[in-house]
C-alpha cells in the first residue's frame, strides 16, 4: 500500500514537472514579455500573425553591361550602390567608371556624372553613395573626400575625410548619416585597424559609434567581411542596429543622438554553414575581391544570427534571418516582420532572389518609399517592384 502511494505521488510529479517544461516550452515560442527594466522586447518563434503576407510585384529592370542595350551610355558596368531621390530618381553608382548614372522612375536613362580623375567632382575610387533630398553624396576613398552634387549631376562641393570614408552609408532622418568608418590608429600595443559603425552629423563627423570592430594588425588574425559589416535601418526617429552575433538574434534601437532607448530579441540557437553555403559565401568573396582569393576573407563558419535590416512603407521591421537549411530551402529567401518589437510571422518571398545565411553583397535590397529596388551586382541588372501587404 505504502509502496503504491509513493508510486501515485511520483507520477503525480513527474506530470507536473512535464505540465509546466510544456509550458516553459509555450513561452519559449510565443511573444515572452517586455522587461520594461531593461527595455526588451522578448518574441518566441511563434507568430502573430501567421497570415500576414508580402506580395512583390515586378514593374521595370535596368539593364547593365548587355549586348541588348541600344544606347550604351546607359550601361553601368560595375555597379556598387543604389538610391533614389524625392521625385523617384535612380541613381546607380559604377565603380568601374567612376560615376553616377541618373534614370527617371520608370528607368528611362536621364544622364551620367562624376567621371575619373582628380578635378572638381571628379572620383578615383568610390565606395558609397546616398542621396537626401536635392542632394546626391558619393565617398571616394581614393581622394579621401565626399563629393556633393545636385540632382542634375552639377559638382557643389568636396569635403576631406581625415578620419575615415565611410561605407555600406545611409541617411538618417534630415542631417545624420550612418556608415562603417575604416581607421587606422596606433598606441603602445601596435597598430590597428577599426571597422566602426558609426552615427555622424551632416558633416561626416562621428557623433556616436554604434558597433565597434577593431583588430591588432600584429595579432595577423583572419577576419570576415561578416564581422564588421552590420545590418542596419532607420524608421521615423529611431535606428536599428543588429548586435552582429552568431549566437544571439537581437537588434538594438537608437535615437538620432546614439542613445540607446530599447532592444529586441527573437529565440535563435546557433548554426554552421554547411559545405554548400561556404562555397557560396567563397564566390561571393571572389566577386568582391574581382576574382582574387585573399584567405583574410575566408573564414567564415557558424552564421550570424541576422543578415539584413529593412523597414517597409508602415515602419514594420524586416530581418532576413539565418534558418537551417536543407535541399527543401537551400535557397529561399524569408523575411521575418516586427510590429513595434513584437514578432509577426515568418515570410516566404519567392520572387526577390535567392536566400543566404549571411551579409549578401551581391543582391542589394532598397526600400524607399512605397517601393523596393534590387540592385544585383553580379548580373548587373536593378529590379525595381510594387508591393502589397496582405495581413488577413
């Protein structure tokens, strides 16, 4: 009796234990919480909103380099970045011709300025471009100058860049601009070299860093391009900026001023690229390197957690995460949605481009305004789309 006793007792706790690992497991994928003492919110895997959709839509492409192109000085050969300004302007930065071609917004070729050499607006080797209203701004890293043009393509003015020309930029509201500063400096340990996401004024001078990445050049550790390329985005008065880790899906939000206000996470477990995705994270590289293996850019294993940072027409958050890949979703492209930190659903877009685990160069994805511009470098062609928001 007292045997059997002991055994309902035992059971008893034993379903009362796997009740509440269930439950734990319940929270675990569902919306947790905001700790309002740290400012964070906590989502699950589980969605909101499991019927909320994107629907692309493909309205024009721009061809580069192709024998098809009537008029060839409508080709961009090297294309590098894209923007657009307030009337729907695009322009195309080509690295191989050191200058900036402008279409309308149904593509139509308008005109090309900049061009190589050392004179008034001229560039040597450009690695950003953004445009904010009137304004379009190119960083040459040969010159160590922004350049500024108006929209019309004439040169206003170049400013020098002592402490660094920023790259992967964007604007930021009305006069802040965001962008990875490469710097050199020296103390007694040797010399380093700084990869910094940083928050700068109008005048390209640093008002706070945001991400820091540095590395002690007589340490001659191999770096990844991964680890100091940061996904990052902006929406009304706020910047997002993902932490940049492979073990932890978390983006920290900013005010204009690089004050941190809050975070927001998502539960990830860490993961490796298989042998295929190194492969493809290698042909990428050698796209980078123009055909160059240097073995510094090689060593990318495990995934980060977040590879891209975007905001759509309503200032939802769009993360392109890393996922575990197998034959069934070698490719597909997802996108994770966040309304006001909270996670929505996990979506499926089959009409973009392929998926990758990691900071895709070749594919540059721009939304701005109620449209979305895929710039892809490799086949040098940019796709410009209409998009629907299906949210039954």
């Amino acid at each position: 009796m007292k045997l059997t006793a002991t055994l309902v007792i035992c059971i008893l706790i034993f379903m009362s234990c796997s009740k509440k690992e269930n439950k734990l497991e319940e929270l675990r994928n569902s919306l947790i919480y905001k700790d309002r003492d740290d400012n964070i919110f906590k989502n699950g895997t589980d969605p909101k909103n499991e019927n909320f959709m994107y629907k692309f839509i493909e309205n024009f492409t721009i061809l580069g380099e192709n024998e098809d192109v009537a008029d060839t000085n409508s080709m961009f050969l090297q294309p590098l970045a894209v923007d657009t300004d307030k009337n729907g302007n695009i322009y195309i930065l080509d690295r191989k011709i050191n200058s900036v071609l402008k279409y309308d917004d149904n593509g139509k070729y308008i005109m090309t300025f900049g061009g190589t050499g050392n004179g008034p607006g001229e560039l040597q080797l450009p690695i950003a471009m953004v445009t904010r209203e009137d304004t379009v701004f190119v960083n040459d890293l040969g010159s160590r100058k922004v350049n500024k043009y108006y929209r019309n393509g004439e040169f206003i003015s170049s400013k020098d860049l002592a402490d660094g020309v920023p790259m992967h930029m964007k604007t930021i509201g009305k006069d802040r601009f965001i962008g990875i500063k490469l710097f050199g400096f020296s103390n007694e340990k040797g010399e380093y070299t700084t990869y910094d996401l940083v928050l700068m004024n109008q005048n390209f001078e640093t008002i706070k860093v945001l991400n820091e990445f540095k590395i002690l050049l007589s340490e001659a550790r191999t770096i990844s391009f991964l680890d100091y390329l940061v996904p990052c985005s902006w929406y009304g008065d706020e910047i997002f900026v993902s932490v940049n880790s492979e073990d932890q899906y978390k983006i920290n939000v900013f005010d204009f001023d690089g004050n941190k206000k809050y975070s927001i996470e998502k539960s990830y477990r860490k993961l490796q690229m298989s042998d295929l995705e190194r492969k493809e994270f290698d042909d990428i590289i050698l796209m980078k390197n123009n055909g160059q293996k240097i073995t510094g850019d090689i060593e990318a294993r495990n995934k980060k957690a977040i590879n891209g940072l975007y905001h759509d027409r309503d200032g939802r958050l769009i993360v392109i995460p890393s996922i575990e890949r197998d034959q069934h979703n070698m490719n597909n492209l997802y996108f994770d949605v966040f309304d006001k930190g909270e996670f929505q659903n996990r979506v499926l877009i089959d009409n973009l481009c392929d998926g990758h685990d990691f900071f895709n160069l070749d594919d540059r994805l721009l939304f701005k305004g109620v449209k979305l511009y895929h710039l892809k470098i490799s086949e040098m062609f940019l796709k410009v789309y209409d998009y629907e928001i299906e949210n039954k």
